[in-house]
C-alpha cells in the first residue's frame, strides 16, 4: 500500500533520515522505534507530505505521493500528530466535523451525512457526550480520543500516529490502544505509528522498524527486532529481555547501573 523507496531528508546539513527504504501493506500494524532524535517524527511527516525527501520517492497504491491532490491524501491517509499546545477555541463536535473538510464542496458547507459521518466517530471514540464541550476544557487523554475522532471523520485508509500515548496514563494508553487495534482489525485500517514504548510496539504492531542516526538499523516481528543486541547498541544501555508471559512478546526492563 504504501512503498518508501530510498528517501533521504535533511532540514539543514545534517541527513536527518538517510537511504530509508520499507513497504507497508494494507492492514498492517507497523511501529517506528527509536531513540530521540533517530528521525522518527521526520519520517512520517514525510509520509503525510508535511516534508517532501531530498532524495527517494514514496508510493501510495503505485502512486507517487508528490504528483497527489491534497484533498485526495486527506481523504485517504489521517494523521494523529504529536499533541501542539495550542488551544482551540473550537468546540469537540466542530473539531471533528474538520476531518470532513476535503470532502466538502466549495462552499465548505457540512452535509446531514457529514453530520453522521462524524457524529458515528465521536461514537467509536466515546466522545459524543461532551460534543459541545470547548476542546480548551478537555483533558490530555479526552483531547487525545478528538482527534482521532477527527481522524476516523477523514474516513481513512491509513492512520498515522505519532506517539499516540504520550502523556497518557496506563488506563486511557490501554483504551487508546484497543481502540487503535479494533479500527486495525476490524476496519482493515493500516496503521504507522510512531511509539518511544517499545513494550507497547512490542505488543501492538506487526512489525518494527527500529531508527538509529536516520537510518534503519533493523526491521522485522518485534521478536526479530526487540533483542538485547539491537537494543543495547541502538540506544546504548543495558536492558534485560524477556516476554511478556501472557502475551509471549518481547518485554524490555531497564536495568539501574551497577545495582546487578
Ligand atoms: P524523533 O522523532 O525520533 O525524536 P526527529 O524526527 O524529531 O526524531 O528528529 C530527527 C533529527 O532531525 C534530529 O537530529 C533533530 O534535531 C532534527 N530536527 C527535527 N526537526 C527539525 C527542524 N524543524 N529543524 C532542524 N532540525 C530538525
């Protein structure tokens, strides 16, 4: 579905993604791990054409991303970008309804469908109680489940997270989470997120690819990537590895120095 063929970006001098090259195929679960600054929000703004690669070219469905409309990206990729601290004076129902806009005509007028179509997210996503609650009053986990109302809204083939459950806690991560994995199992709806969690990639995604300095330094199952060599040499500390015993994945604990 999606094909990323050799890009490389750079903001100023320094590659800040070099020589990256992965599919995605429809209705997978992909995670992107990696330390700070590996590259991982600059690839996905790649992928949602907020940047456009000095070198490479990314495919959607055979076609190039950069010869595609706006419009026509919005309609088929969403995107759940890390949290901005801006404050919106919008109300949750009229910030959802914004998911509707390339589908709007000229006039940007909303349509009864567009009202459903929204209102059917705010459903999935457990908002729908406090539609007309001002998005400046909500807390981080409600603001969180807006925006991917707002996503759904977008009727989407891909989403895309960028680390979806910072600053959650472990009750509206686990929600958010299962809410993801339902739309990923349910919907056929091909994910990419961005996680620094690597217990959660772990459990969530299909697959992992892990970033170092830009680059790809592995990609396969989370049992094939989240081991003690790649991780130790990727981010440079020791971890122990082992699975998590109800669900059998990779689990990683953090090791104090010297207290071993
Ligand atoms: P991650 O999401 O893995 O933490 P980023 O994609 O944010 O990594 O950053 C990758 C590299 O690009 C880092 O070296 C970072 O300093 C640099 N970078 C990110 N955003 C900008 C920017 N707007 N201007 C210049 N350099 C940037």
């Amino acid at each position: 579905m999606i094909e990323v063929n050799s890009i490389s970006f750079r903001y100023r001098e320094d590659w800040a993604l070099q020589d990256i090259s992965f599919r995605v195929e429809k209705g997978e679960f992909v995670g992107v791990i990696g330390p700070n600054g590996s590259g991982k929000t600059t690839l996905l703004k790649i992928l949602y054409r907020l940047l456009s690669p000095q070198k490479g070219e990314i495919l959607f469905e055979l076609a190039p991303i950069k010869r595609m409309e706006r419009a026509d990206i919005a309609k088929r990729i969403a995107v759940v970008a890390q949290e901005t601290h801006l404050l919106f004076p919008f109300s949750v129902l009229e910030t959802v309804l914004m998911g509707r806009s390339p589908y709007l005509g000229q006039l940007m007028f909303e349509s009864e469908k567009d009202l459903e179509i929204a209102k059917k997210a705010m459903e999935w996503t457990n908002i729908l109680p406090f539609s007309e609650r001002p998005m400046d009053e909500l807390s981080g986990g409600e603001r969180k489940r807006v925006f991917i109302a707002r996503a759904l809204a977008q009727e989407p083939e891909v989403f895309l997270l960028d680390e979806p459950t910072a600053n959650l806690d472990i009750h509206h991560q686990i929600d958010f989470l299962d809410l993801i994995l339902t739309l990923n199992r349910e919907r056929g709806l091909t994910i990419v997120m961005a996680s620094h969690d690597m217990n959660i990639a772990s459990e969530f995604c299909d697959r992992l690819i892990l970033l170092r300095g830009g680059r790809i330094y592995k990609m396969g199952t989370p049992e094939e990537v989240i081991t003690k060599e790649n991780i130790e040499s990727v981010y440079g500390c020791e971890v122990w590895i082992d699975q998590n015993p109800i669900s059998g994945m990779p689990r990683i604990s953090l090791l104090k120095k010297g207290g071993h």
